[in-house]
C-alpha cells in the first residue's frame, strides 16, 4: 500500500517574508517511511533539492502558473540514516585551536545570522576559530566559507540550533 504525499504549502510563509526551512524539515521528520512530500512555493526552491538530496530524496518539479512551483520529493531509498552535508566540512582532529569569538545569531532573521558570521570569521588571523550559534542549518554559508576558503565543523545541538566552529583562512581577492 502506497501513502499519499504529505502535502505542504509554504507560499503564505513565504509572501509573509517568513523563512520555511524549519517548517519544511519538520514536515520531513514527521514522513512516514517510503512517504513523499510535495511542497508547494513562490519559486523553484533549488537549493533545497541539495538539502533533500543529501536525505535521500529525488525531486520532480512543476511550474503551476502565477510564478507559482509544486515540488515533488520522492524517496530514492531508505538506507541512508546518516544525512552527509551538502558541502564538505573540515575533516575532524583536535588540531583546532579554542575559538576565541563566538556569535549568537540565533534569534536573528535572515541574512543577518550570515552576514554577522562572516564579518566575525573576516576579522580573525589566519588560523584562529570562532564559533557561531545559528537558528538553522546555514547552507548558503557553507557556500560562502567554502568560496572564501574558510574550514569549518558544525551539528545541530540538542535544543535545536545549529553550531558552526569556523577557522580562519588568508583573505582572497574579491571576497570582501
């Protein structure tokens, strides 16, 4: 017996100016095995196909008019319990030193947390850490630390923030 899709519809998040990652992470925890979701947006949420890929999931998507996409997520299997990031993290050891920063952007709204990030991680020397306290799984950072050169290690924490410990790498060309 085949489960319907777990329908859910974050256009009214969206047009709020609201950030539905959480919502839409939840609605993947609550999944039944072998369910798909289908997820209705204002756009083509492509970087959450990385994001759901990395669980395990394949997406279709549609345009349904007015600017308007249903995206269908569909399990490829169900072997995967361990969710691998969607940009590689630096590799684990203890040569790190203590992070002499820490930013706690967890109560911030979107590009804040990012933006307070990065201009914290800028103002270190070569090598030395911080740490950010984040409200959710900073994808778009990833990207950022990783064009910038920047090494990091990062989990979700127990009450449900995401930390993020990042080194410091030489200042590139460009990044500023």
């Amino acid at each position: 017996m085949t489960l319907p899709p777990y329908d859910l519809d974050v256009r009214p998040i969206l047009r709020e100016g609201g950030e539905p990652f959480s919502v839409i992470m939840g609605a993947v925890e609550a999944l039944a095995p072998g369910q798909s979701l289908r997820l209705l947006a204002t756009f083509k949420p492509i970087p959450l196909f990385h994001v759901m890929g990395a669980r395990g999931f394949d997406a279709s998507a549609r345009e349904i008019g007015n600017g308007d996409w249903e995206v269908i997520f569909t399990p490829a299997g169900l072997e995967a319990e361990e969710t691998p990031k969607p940009s590689e993290p630096a590799k684990s050891g203890d040569d790190w030193p203590e992070p002499e920063l820490e930013v706690d952007a967890r109560e911030l709204d979107p590009p804040e947390p990012m933006t307070r990030t990065l201009a914290a991680v800028e103002s270190l020397p070569v090598g030395r850490t911080m740490s950010a306290l984040l409200p959710r799984e900073p994808l778009f950072l990833f990207e950022e630390l990783k064009r910038r050169g920047h090494e990091w290690r990062g989990a979700f924490e127990p009450a449900g923030h995401y930390r993020i410990v990042i080194r410091a790498a030489e200042a590139q060309k460009g990044t500023s």
